[in-house]
C-alpha cells in the first residue's frame, strides 16, 4: 500500500478559557481532542457531526490556520506540524480551501480577476501575461465565463461565488482541497450544481477533498470514507456504503435516523436523541456522548473509548464493541 | 378522515415591494388553502415568496415598501386583508400565530421566558389574573417538552440551547390556543438530532391541539416527514399543489421534479446528481410567460408568451405547467412527459 497523501495523528486543539481580572487560566474548551485519520490520494474523505463538534477546526489546524495545540500532520511525506511559517506558506500552495459562506470569503472591493491571481502572484506563479490566461482558464473550467473577470462579487449569484471560490482553491494547481461547507448556503437546485462540478473537478485534476459538512446526505453523494465527529472526537470512520448501510456507534445511528428522508413512505424506527450536546468547556468524562446514549453503561463514563477497528476498515470508538473485539 | 372545514383560503394575494427600480410582486396571484388540524408545507428556494407569504397572512410585511396589491386571505370566512392595524393585532396569537427561524433574534436577550410568555398571554387574556397566566405559561414550558418548567420562567434566552429556544418559541406561539400556526423554517437553524426533536415535538401537538399547521421550509426531506399536503414555489407563482404521496411519487412540474431529482439521498449512492441549469430569476424580471421556462428541458413556444394556469390534473392534485394542458398532452407527447 502506497502512504497516504495526508495523515493526522493525535491532533488537539485546546482553547484557554481566562477568566478574572487577571485574566486567569481557568481551563480549556476542547474543541479537538485527539483525532487521528488519513487521507489517500484520489479520495474524498467527509467529516460530519453537528454544531460545536470540531469538524470546522480540524480543517482549519490541517492547514495551520490555527495552530495545533498538539498532535502531528504529514502531508506528502513531509511533517507540516514542526515547519515555519515561512514554509507552511509555501506548503500550502499544495492544499487549498473552499470557505462556506461565498459571501464573506471573497474581497468586495476586488475584482475576479483580482481575486483569482492573489494566489498566482502570492505563490511566485508565471508572469502576468500568463496568469491572466489562466484565470480565464480557470473561469471557464468551473462553469463560468471569461468576461466574467472584470466584474465584482456582488454581481454574482450564491452558487457562482462558489464557484468563484472554487476557482481560487484550484488555481495553484493544489493536491488536496478541504471544503468547509461548501454547499450549505446554497439552495438545493444549485447545490447539485456545485457537488456535481466538484466531482467532475476531482476526476479531471485528480485532486484529493476532505469534504467537512453537517449534511449526511451531501457527505454520502460525495464521499469516499467518512468520519463521524462529536464533541471534539472522532467516534467512527469507515468506507461511506459500510457506515450508512451498517453504522455502529450510538451516536452515528441516531444521527442517521433523524435526517429527514424525502420520501413519505420511507417508514423506519427513528432514534430521538434526548437533550442537547454538553458544553465543550466541560465535556462529559470518558465517552462524551454517554450522556445522551441510550446503551450507557458503566464503563463508558470512566474510560474514554479509542477509535478501534471492528470490521475490515470501518473503525470505532464505542465500548460496546470492547468484547467483540477481544473474541 | 372525514371533510374538514377549510380554515384559512389565500385567493388571488399579491405581494408587492415598491422599490426604486419598480413594483415587484413578490407573491404572485397564489391561491391555496388549509384544512382544519392539517399540516400544510410550502416548500421552494430563497426568493420563491413563501416568507412573504406568511407574512401577508400575519399581516406583517413591512410598509412601506411593501403592500398586499390584490387578493383576499380569508381566515374562517373573514378577509384579513380588510383588517385594521387594531383588529390585526386581537387575531396574533390568538387564531394565527407564527414561529420563526431564528430563535435567538425573535426572543428578547433583556427579559426572562417567564415575562415573555406572560406578556403574551396578557395580552390576550385580559381577565386572567397573574396566578392563573403564571400556570398557564408553566403548562405550557411542560406540554413543549422543557424540562424544570418553574425555573425556566427566571431564565434569561442566553441560558437555553438552540433546541431549547425553539420549544419556548413554540410554547409562546400555542398559549392562546391559536387554530392556525405558522412556522416559518423552524428547524432550519438547528442541528439535524435536534431538528427531528421539534419535528417531533410538532407533530405531536399537531395531534393533541389540533390545531393546523403551515411548516415553512427549504428542506424536502423535513415536508416528507412532517406534511400532509405541499405547495411547491417558485419565484412568486404556485408551481404545483398536492398531497405529500403524490408530489413525491408523481411529481408533475418539470421544477418540482427537478428539485426532487437534485437531492442527494442518504439511502443510496446517486452516480450523478440531477441539476438543474441556470439560477433563480430575478423577482419581477420575468412578466411574460412560464418563470421557469429559462431553466426548463420540456420548453416550447407557449411557454414564453402565456403564463400558464394552475391545471387540476386528478382530484386534489394541480400543476401550473402546459404540459399538462389537455390540448397539449392529446396532441402528442404524453409518453414524454412521463419518462
């Protein structure tokens, strides 16, 4: 087997909770509380979980948008945790982002042409004649058109910001692209349009994604594998046909059965899920998620449950799989 | 089942903005109605009208800009659109009352639960004493679900979840009994494990109260769930109207078909998904002919010069599509329609 293009081991992020006059340090909001996964070249790896479960800061730390309180992350065979930022600015021409909101990610006051060679010029990319062209190549890949270039953010649709910022993303001919969200302040008629453009993007310049969203259905079009996060961890990883049609962890099951399905006689037994997800600042001891679990036992609030594998290639982290396992 | 008495009729109710650049009908010409006890969807993608909707029947679009331009909203045989400011205000809470998106923005951060409900039900209730609005508002924390009702009511809206908002937005909507309820994406802003909790939560006390419901929404899959009956928008117009069964198992408008074919199904693994070219027109930028023509596959001459008329195509069941105009489908191509 090959290495990974990107692998995380052990990442953490903490952020300090101050309080008093003095501004004391009073404890840590684990936002990402040790996760570890890797990303094969060619695949699309989804994260899910809800509001607050760290999906959006695992994204942003592979990129050291913010850094890692702890923990490693290789990409390409080379650690990108311990460089400078000098070099993690050069690194990332290699990995790329797609922001959420088309609205705030894009300068207002720029045009797209301005927009799309920032990165070319950032990066030292070819001389002005020929990032021009490339930015209207680039528009044009993305579904968009060159006269498009000279105009400004606000005179264009949700779904073609998207692809603007799409278009940004691919301009330093990156390997890897993490997409926050890309999709879910569009409606669903340009959704598809956006997924679909996204997956032929893939197939064509055989690019990596980690694809973070709270859409179950989205994740499955997309995804490859995909991993399941809840306050800060990661409770489950698995191929994305073995986790919908097979899902092991309470948690995963329950939030499989609450996605509404569109289709009204499509009957099944829904796990309703009491209370709200505790706060990050005091996460529950052991399992984060026993206090909402409806397989509690006594186990699962001292000791935290590791991300093991239960069957060929689909992980979790549950200790109602503990016996399975020894056997 | 039985006939239900229709409770609310919209006929003919247009919505228009007067802007710089212009009238533009926001809502335009839509006719629908609700039963008593029936949970009615009015599903489509921003800018379809449908907020707009909700609020010419609460009488609570913004003037100016803008104004009901024609039509009547009836509510139990009376025309809301006639109402003044005063009158409006008794049927608020007391026969129609709305729930919105947002459950941070629609409380106020400076009052307890407790003053906001009790404000409301004295609002209405003019000749209840303290002790029995302070009960009633206490039963009603309980009956949305909230758990230690009594020390809620001391509770400031910063304290509770986002979940738990919404159940005071609910609690505080149904205190008066109102016979029509009108959530406006209700579920939209929270997470998927808590939305199926409201959903629930609704359909329960759609039950138990029977009172009607018009449920708001973007998300097909949560009107599938939740309605009996949907009403499909798109850009001002009523596209299609018919039961949840036969607008998701026969789908007539090629844009509800289209909307249908573009969501990802988290059952199976579509190679490709369905979508639908182009974008959303512009409000008021298409006054002549069919407004989803641009984007249509099955477009044809009379698209773009009439404006086709709602068609009832079986009992219960209309589409707002030539296609389905009798001439049209003898003439010839029925077989296409279907594929």
């Amino acid at each position: 087997m090959t290495e990974p293009l990107l692998k995380v081991e052990g990442l953490k992020k903490y952020f300090p909770v101050r309080s008093g006059l003095l501004g004391k340090h009073t404890g840590n909001v684990k936002a990402v509380d040790d996760i570890s996964f890797f990303v094969n070249e060619g695949e699309t790896l989804g994260i899910v979980g809800e509001s607050g479960c760290g999906k959006s800061t695992t994204g942003r730390m592979l990129m050291r948008l913010l850094e890692p309180t702890e923990g490693k992350v290789t990409f390409n065979g080379k650690e990108l945790t311990n460089i400078s930022k000098d070099e993690m600015r050069k690194a990332r021409r290699e990995i790329q982002m797609v922001f959420q909101d088309p609205y705030a990610s894009l300068n207002p006051r720029h045009t797209i042409e301005k927009i799309l060679m920032e990165p070319l010029i950032v990066h030292n990319i070819g001389d002005p004649k020929s990032r021009k062209k490339k930015v209207h190549d680039f528009l044009e890949i993305v579904g968009l058109s060159s006269y498009h270039a000279k105009r400004y953010p606000h005179q264009f649709s949700g779904g073609q910001r998207q692809r603007i910022g799409i278009a940004r993303a691919l301009m330093t001919n990156p390997k890897l692209i993490i997409a926050d969200e890309p999709v879910s302040a569009l409606d669903v008629s340009i959704q598809a349009q956006v997924l679909n453009l996204m997956q032929d993007l893939q197939k064509e310049l055989k690019l990596t994604y980690i694809f973070i969203a709270h859409d179950l259905g989205v994740v499955r079009h997309i995804s490859d594998r995909v991993g399941v996060m809840y306050l800060g961890r990661m409770v489950e990883l698995a191929t994305s046909e073995s986790m919908y049609a097979e899902p092991l962890h309470p948690y995963t099951k329950a939030l499989l059965s609450a996605v509404p399905v569109p289709d009204p006689e499509f009957k099944r037994e829904q796990i309703i899920l009491e209370g709200d997800i505790p706060s990050p600042s005091n996460p529950p001891t052991g399992c984060t998620f026993h206090t909402r679990c409806p397989f509690k036992m006594d186990i699962c609030a001292k000791d935290v449950p590791q991300l093991q594998e239960a069957k060929t290639g689909h992980f979790v982290a549950c200790h109602l799989y503990n016996e399975q396992l020894q056997h | 089942m039985g006939e239900r008495q229709t409770i609310l009729e919209v006929k003919d109710l247009q919505t228009s903005f007067f802007t710089d650049d212009g009238v533009i009908p926001s809502v335009d010409h839509i006719d629908f109605h609700v039963r008593e006890g029936e949970i009615l969807g009015i599903v489509g993608e921003s800018g379809c009208g449908k907020s707009v909707t909700s609020l010419s029947i609460m009488g609570l679009v913004p003037s100016p800009p803008g104004k009901i331009t024609s039509g009547q909203i009836l509510f139990e045989g009376k025309d809301l659109t006639k109402f003044s400011e005063k009158e409006m205000r008794k049927v608020r809470g007391n026969d129609v009352a709305m729930i919105f998106q947002e459950p941070m923005t629609s409380l106020n951060p400076l009052f307890t639960i407790g003053n906001q409900l009790l404000e409301a039900i004295t609002l209405h209730k003019k000749d209840w004493n303290k002790k029995k609005a302070h009960a009633r508002a206490v039963e009603m924390l309980k009956l949305v679900g909230l758990p230690r009702a009594e020390e809620l009511m001391n509770d400031y809206p910063h304290q509770l979840s986002g979940g738990m908002r919404q159940r005071v937005m609910i609690a505080m909507a149904l205190v008066c009994d109102p016979k029509l309820l009108i959530a406006d994406e209700p579920t939209t802003a929270l997470d998927v494990t808590i939305q199926a909790q409201i959903l629930k939560l609704m359909r329960e006390l759609n039950e138990r109260l029977n009172t009607a419901v018009i449920l708001i929404t973007h998300d097909l899959g949560v009107v599938a769930e939740t309605c009996e009956r949907v009403v499909v928008m798109y850009a001002g117009k009523v596209v299609e109207e018919g039961t949840v069964d036969t607008i998701f198992n026969n789908p007539q408008h090629p844009y509800t078909k289209g909307l249908i074919a573009s969501v990802p199904d988290m059952r199976y693994k579509k190679q490709r998904l369905y979508s639908i070219p182009g974008s959303v027109p512009k409000p008021g930028s298409i006054n002549q002919g069919c407004r989803f023509a641009a984007r249509c596959e099955f477009v044809f001459g009379r698209c773009t010069e009439e404006n086709p008329p709602l068609y009832e195509t079986t009992e219960g069941h209309k589409t707002r599509c030539f296609l389905y105009d009798e001439k049209e489908v003898l003439a010839d191509d029925r077989a296409a329609v279907k594929s």
